[in-house]
C-alpha cells in the first residue's frame, strides 16, 4: 500500500501501529511519538515499538499494518516525520466515528495530553508549583475523555486489551504531581495525588505505590510506609516474572526492552527489601 492510501482505507484495514526505534529515529523524537500514540490512538489500534524500516533520516518512522497480517510479509504503509501537525492529522485519520469518542472530547483530551507534557518539562527542571498547576489543569481537562476512550478501546480490544497502557500519562502525571507537592511539603495533596495514581493503574504500578510510601514516610506512618512499599515489591516481582518468559516472535527491540525491564525491576526489588527490614526494626523498636 502507498501512503497516499485514504484515511477509511487505513481505518478499515489498518490495526497495528509500530513506531521505529531506531538510533536515528530515537533522535529525530521516536520516543514521544510512541508515547502520544499509545495514549490517544482511536480503538482498535495497537500501537508498539518497532524495528529500523530504513526511514532513517526523516524520523520519527510509523509503519501501519493491517491487524492479523504476518508483520514481516506484509506491505506497509510507511509515515516520515510523524511529529506535530503530522502526528495530528494521523490521530483523525485513523478515527472511526463508529468506534472513537466525540471530536471535542478527542480535542480536548489532545490539549489535556499536551499541557501534561509541558507540566512534566516544568516537573523535570524542578519548577514544582508551576508543574503541579500545569498538572491540575491537564488532568481536569483530560481525565474524563481518557477514560470514554478506554471505554471505547476496551470495547474494541476485548479480555485482550491492557486497559492500563493507555492511561499510563496519567498515572505519571499524578506520580510527578505527587512528588511535586511533597517536594513543597503539601503532604494532603500528594496523599490525593498517590490514591489516585494507584487507582488509575488498578494497583498495578509498582512507582504508584512508591509515591504513596514516600506520603507515608513523609507523614511519618511507618505502618503505612511497609504496606505500600511490600505492594510495590509485589508488582516488582509480577514484573520481572512477565519479563522472564520466552519470547518467540517478537523482535530483538522487544527482547531488548524485556530484559532492560526484568533487570530494572529485578535491583528495585532488592534495594526495597533493604527497606521493609529497616522498617519492621523500626516497626518492632517502636511497639
């Protein structure tokens, strides 16, 4: 297919969404681009990491293919520079009307996802007030049309579908917000911000549970502190077993993301066990 396909055309046919991760790609942005299409992509597509499609030089590279199809056979269609207006115009016209939320809610949630984005370069360069405003803001705009499209994607996608991913932006926002707020000592508002980040990633993300340990501590609750922080190993150890199982299929990027993830999970684990012993001493002394 050449990528002068119409729009239906792609909406019809076209299911997995593969964005090249390439050295080259990586540079030209490839990681934002994976990031904003696995939050706002419309139902139905599955969007994921893929290899070098000798694009090189006119990143970030997306390929479309047609869900079902065996990816190293089939001809795909190939988008250059998938950033700015042209992520945009990919978002619409992978739309189904039939399937997708409202075009305000889609609008308002691309506006909400891009103020969280600027909330998380104010958050990294530790400009905590104006990030935890910025953050407040994206999360009032977006929240309900992120949750109407996972609705929708879920409909879509079936018992298969991780209803978690796409609302992963989320659970960071709240995460970065919470610390933002323990950083400036507003213990209530990071205690808000940690309860909601944990139930957004349906108490599967073990960073979301570190942020309501770090509430704990900061409260001075050590009883508190060792659940959440035994919750997080828990999740820890759910990860690196995931991570740990054969692979047959996927690709060398994949692989090499499984492996960066079991390791990361695998020395979190461990330095956290440190902790819950420190704790319980604490625990015991105290009783």
């Amino acid at each position: 297919s050449s990528s002068s396909s119409s729009s239906s055309h792609i909406v019809l046919n076209a299911k997995v969404i593969r964005v090249c991760q390439s050295p080259g790609c990586r540079d030209d942005g490839a990681q934002s681009t994976l990031d904003s299409l696995t939050a706002l992509a419309a139902p139905g597509c599955q969007v994921m990491k893929g290899g070098c499609v000798s694009g090189c030089g006119a990143g970030p590279v997306v390929e479309i293919l047609p869900d079902g199809e065996d990816v190293m056979t089939i001809s795909s269609i190939k988008r250059k520079k998938v950033k700015g207006d042209a992520l945009i115009s990919l978002l619409d016209e992978l739309s189904d009307e039939e399937t997708d939320i409202s075009s305000s809610m889609r609008q308002r949630l691309i506006m909400g996802y891009e103020q969280a984005l600027e909330a998380k370069a104010a958050y990294e360069a530790k400009d905590y007030q104006s990030a935890i405003q910025l953050y407040e803001d994206a999360i009032q705009i977006a929240r309900n049309p992120a949750m109407a499209l996972e609705e929708a994607r879920s409909s879509v996608g079936g018992d298969n579908y991780d209803s978690v991913k796409g609302v992963n932006w989320l659970v960071d926002s709240f995460r970065n917000s919470c610390r933002a707020r323990l950083a400036l000592k507003d213990v209530d508002g990071a205690r808000r911000d940690a309860f909601a980040a944990t139930v957004f990633s349906q108490n599967t993300d073990p960073d979301a549970l570190m942020c309501l340990a770090e509430v704990c501590q900061a409260s001075k609750d050590t009883m508190g502190e060792l659940q959440a922080t035994k919750s997080a190993i828990a999740q820890y150890q759910r990860l690196e077993d995931e991570y740990s199982k054969p692979m047959p299929g996927k690709d060398a990027v994949a692989r090499a993301e499984a492996a960066k993830i079991k390791s990361n999970a695998s020395t979190v684990k461990r330095e956290l066990g440190f902790r819950i012993v420190k704790l319980e001493r604490e625990l015991k002394a105290s009783s």
